[in-house]
C-alpha cells in the first residue's frame, strides 16, 4: 500500500470540506472519495449522513483543490435522501432504487450526480443501489429496471457505475452482475460483516472480476440475529486486513483504496489509525 492508491471519503469526518482538506493534509493523503450530496439539490435528508449541504462555493474549492493537484478522485457517491439507516430492517424498505414514492427524485439526483461526476473529471460513481432479492420475482424486475437506467444515464455521461457491497451475499451479486452490463463493484468489507453477508476475503474471490474500488472499513458481527453489527477502527476488527489486502492482491487488484469511518466519535483519530497501519 502506498500514499498513491490510499485516500478517504470525505463524508467520514462529518466536517466541512475545507476542514477535511486540512485534515488530509496533515495526513498526507490526496485521494478522495467524493460525497455529492453536499452539492445536489434535494439530495439532503434523514440524517445527512454523506454531508449536509454546502454552497457553490465550496465546490469551486473543490474544482480548485482538483486542478492544482491537491486533490485527486477516487470515485464521487450519491445517497438517497430516504434511506433510513436505524436498523436492518428500516434500510431494507428503504435503501437504494426501489422505493417507489422516493424513486422520481432519486432519478433526478441520478441525472444530477452522474453530470457533476463527469464535470469534476471523475469516472466513477458509487451508490447503494438497495435490497436485491432474487426470490421477488416483482421486486427483483422493478429493481434491475431501475439500475440500468442508472447505468444509462451516468453512461450517457462517460460515467462508470459502482455497487457498494451490502444488503447481499457474494454470490447473490454476482449472479446479478453477470446479467447486468455496465456495473462494478465499490467493495466494502465491513459491510459483509455488518450486514451478517459472509466472509469478506471469501466474497472478493466471488465478486473478483468486478471490483471497481474499494472502501477500508472493519467490523465486529453481532450477537443477536437481525440486528447491525458494529463498525470498529480498521484492523481491530473481523476483516482479517491482511488476509483481505491479499485477497485483492491475488485478485490482481491495482485501484484505489478509501478509507471509511461511519461509526465512533473519534473520527479523526480512527482515519489517521488507519493511514498509519495501511502504510506502515
């Protein structure tokens, strides 16, 4: 790992964008995974966790960051203003493409993010896209409608699409993904654990061919069946980093890394742990 492929998400120190560009300052990194939400109109809501809205000047800071080379994307990331994050089961009716109230906004932040990701010069963007269920032969029709149109529109933009890992298993994706052109993968670790999907290092040799970018996050599973598991510092939790880090190795994985943090008070501190034992 060097200071080239690492970076972090911006939404992870639940600052203001100019104090994160301080603080990966300090830290020595350039790369970054980009929320949007900051910057789209109607983008904002439920507990704004991706970043509550900034003005236009901030994201002629962020242009100006880019063109010197203060910054570089990794990928951008668009979330839904109704997806409800209190338990498994609230994220499940209302995660990603397939609430059908939220769905005609969600196509405009769609339209919008997949724009701005192209005008940022960036060619990726990662999203949620929600619950698949293979066995809802309804549900999993509405929802793989829904994602091709997402990948028309941001391909429309020059954009690549990324699916961050989550409410599935592996191999459920991946079976998915074979059927469905035009989508990689933001492969996210502690999601396995969190969401109780399976062993991460075993899912990267699953979903191996599809891996487009991948977040650093750790994660304990929980104790009681149907409820989150717990996101700790990386490296002191059940992704086994060095088993996983060589996982992708082995999957001859060359892209970016981002580092994430979503849980805990102590944001900073845990995102600089995790630069420091990533480039020890």
């Amino acid at each position: 790992m060097s200071a080239r492929n690492l970076g972090v998400c911006s939404w992870s120190f639940r600052l203001p964008l100019d104090q994160v560009a301080e603080q990966m300052k300090t830290m020595g990194l350039k790369r970054v995974h980009l929320a949007l939400q900051p910057f789209l109109a109607g983008a904002q809501g439920g507990e704004d966790r991706h970043g509550g809205a900034e003005g236009a000047d901030a994201l002629e800071k962020v242009k100006a960051r880019l063109a010197s080379g203060e910054w570089e994307l990794s990928a951008t990331m668009i979330g839904f203003p109704q997806e409800d994050y209190s338990t498994l089961e609230t994220i499940k009716k209302t995660g990603g493409v397939l609430p059908d109230d939220a769905w005609e906004g969600n196509k405009k932040l769609v339209q919008q993010g997949a724009k701005l990701t192209a005008e940022l010069g960036c060619k990726l963007i990662t999203l949620h896209a929600g619950f698949l269920d293979h066995a809802d032969p309804v549900a999993y029709k509405k929802y793989s409608e829904r994602v091709k149109y997402i990948v028309d529109v941001c391909g429309e933009a020059g954009v690549g699409v990324a699916f961050e890992t989550g409410q599935e298993s592996a191999q459920d994706l991946a079976d998915f993904l074979e059927k469905m052109s035009g989508v990689g993968v933001n492969f996210d670790p502690a999601n396995m654990i969190l969401y109780a999907k399976g062993n991460p290092v075993e899912a990267v040799k699953i979903l191996a061919p599809w891996i487009k970018h991948v977040h650093v996050k750790d994660a304990v599973m929980t104790k009681t069946p149907g409820e989150w598991g717990t996101e700790v510092p990386w490296g002191d939790g059940e992704v086994n980093a060095p088993a996983f880090l060589a996982a992708l190795d082995a999957a001859g994985y060359k892209g970016a890394f981002a580092i994430e943090r979503e849980g805990g008070d102590n944001r900073v501190a845990d995102i600089a742990l995790a630069a420091k034992r990533l480039l020890a």
